[in-house]
C-alpha cells in the first residue's frame, strides 16, 4: 500500500502519521507530500522526513479542472491505495473524489456532522458545548460529509481557550488518523453506503 498525504499548513498530522509509520505501527509506504502552498511548513518536514513533494499552485492554472488534472498525472507514477487530506486548504471536486472512491480521507476536528467548516474548534467553543471531538471520515462529494471511519470527543472545560483546546484536539488526531490508517492498510474497513464497518479493530 502506498500513500500520499495532500497538506497546505503546518504538517503536524503528516508528521503524526510520519512517526506512525517509522514506529512500524502502520505498514504503508509514506510516498509523497501533495502540496499547494510553497511556503507551507509542511514542505521542510516532508524533506527532514525523505518524503517526496509535490508542489502543485493553483495560481498556475486557469480553473480546478487543470489543477487536479495536474495532481492526477503526477500521482500516477505512484500508484497510490489512499489518500489522506490533512489540512488540505482546497475542496476536491466530484470527479476527483470518484476516481479515488473511498480511498481519499481526512480528519476535522469536531464530532460531525457537528461543526463542519474551517473553523469548527472555534464555533464549538463560541456554541458553549460540553464537548466536541476529532473525526476521521472517507472524502465524498460534499464537504466534511463522508462516511465516519472513527470519533473521539474532547471535553470542553470553562477555562478553555481556543488555543488550549486546539492542543488537546491536535493531540488526539495525531493518535486517531494513523490508527484509521492502519484499518485501512489491513483490510478492516468495509463501507456499506454511509455506514463504516471495522473488523477486529
């Protein structure tokens, strides 16, 4: 199994996923870094990581048609089994999202359906929730939708702030998306329409 990871920020998850895969707690193949920012961190821990990037702007192409054309070519020497988007700042199209079906993930940090969007830590402090969480869902059509591989709430305290409830919402992604990996790459996902089924997790 051969992985490639699509980022635009800082790169924690990747390098979560990184030592995952160092620590042979997942047996795939980490192949390439898809990026769409050259200023992007995550650039510099694919390369201390020996990883292969692929820098791909947007900037350079006349519509997203072109620009995933362009993803797709240069991936297809890879031969890639799945895709994990993490903090990948662009939405994939239809035609995207089917050629890779239920082989593209990502992880948001909220219980979705919960909170999507890009600012979901910040609306679950704002909403006075009791809790919210991190969820690891396969990539469909529509925006923070897919089907739920796995979820973890994260209690929200009356001293949060948004950054201390970003530090607890980062450190469990950093233990659930390798661990969704790792069903993947064994043969324990199963995805029957909207529902996800593990075995022997």
């Amino acid at each position: 199994m051969k992985l490639a990871i699509f980022a635009s920020g800082q790169g924690s998850n990747f390098s979560a996923i990184v030592k995952a895969i160092k620590d042979g707690k997942i047996k795939v193949g980490l192949v390439v870094l898809v990026c769409d920012k050259p200023e992007a961190r995550v650039i510099s821990r694919a390369k201390k990581a020996k990883t292969a990037v692929i820098l791909v702007k947007r900037e350079d192409f006349s519509g997203r048609a072109e620009f995933e054309a362009a993803i797709i070519q240069r991936l297809k020497s890879y031969k890639i089994g799945l895709i994990c988007l993490a903090g990948f700042m662009r939405m994939l199209s239809p035609g995207f999202v089917r050629k890779y079906h239920n082989r593209i993930m990502n992880i948001h940090p909220s219980l979705l359906p919960a909170f999507k969007g890009s600012h979901a830590i910040k609306d679950a402090l704002d909403a006075a929730v009791p809790f919210t969480g991190v969820t690891v869902h396969f990539v469909d059509e529509e925006m923070d939708h897919g089907p739920v591989i796995l979820q973890q709430k994260v209690r929200i305290t009356s001293k949060d702030t948004l950054a201390s409830l970003e530090k607890r919402i980062h450190s469990v992604e950093h233990k659930l998306y390798p661990r969704a990996i790792r069903f993947f790459c064994e043969g324990k996902i199963k995805v029957r329409g909207r529902k996800v089924e593990i075995s022997n997790p």
